[in-house]
C-alpha cells in the first residue's frame, strides 16, 4: 500500500470511527492509530478526532441537563446533526487532501 494511501485509510478511519458506535468504542479506534501510527499527519487526524469525540460527551450531557429547562431538546437535534455532518467533512477532506490534517472548527482540544 502506497503511504499516500494509507495516509487516506488511517485518516479517514479516524474520522469515521464515529459511525461505528456511540460508546467508547468509537474513540478506541482513533486512540490505537494515534498510538500504532508514526505518520505526523495520521497522529494530528487521530487526535482531532479524540477531541471531537470528547467534545460530542461532554455537550451531550450538557445539552442533556438543560432538557429539564426545555431548551436542551433541540441543542440535543442540533448536537445529533453535527455528530453527523463534521465526521463527513472531515473524512471527505481527509481522503481529497491527505497531506493536510483536517480542523474541527469550534471544539475543545484537550489531546
């Protein structure tokens, strides 16, 4: 496999992780191509996609705390819909320019 390609694989995969499950397994996986990777832009990808992850649990429980004031039930919509479209962004991004890491816009980066 050609590094250009693994690159696109890895990368990809990251971002995708997502769709696979809503539990931790979902971030398992970009945690184990951080850590199995020696390619600097597959790492950057993995980790934006931990924060990504991160950010999606904690406004998930925020988001669901305010559901007892009403207004949380359509940040949950608006926090679903997300969760969907940035993992498409990102993993089409990753796969048409695999020498640039892709950039959640608007998250917390605490990996």
């Amino acid at each position: 496999m050609l590094d250009s390609d693994r690159r696109k694989l890895l990368s990809a995969l990251s971002h995708g992780a997502i769709f696979f499950s809503s539990t931790i397994v979902s971030i398992g996986i970009p945690i184990a191509i951080l850590l199995v990777s020696d390619d600097p832009v597959i790492k950057q990808n993995a980790r934006e996609s931990i924060n990504f992850h991160i950010n999606l649990y904690i406004y998930g429980v925020i988001f669901g705390l305010l559901v007892l004031v009403a207004i949380g039930i359509p940040l949950l919509i608006i926090l679903f819909a997300v969760s969907i479209i940035m993992p498409i962004v990102a993993i089409v991004h990753s796969i048409t320019k695999p020498e640039q890491p892709y950039r959640y816009p608007l998250i917390l980066r605490l990996v």
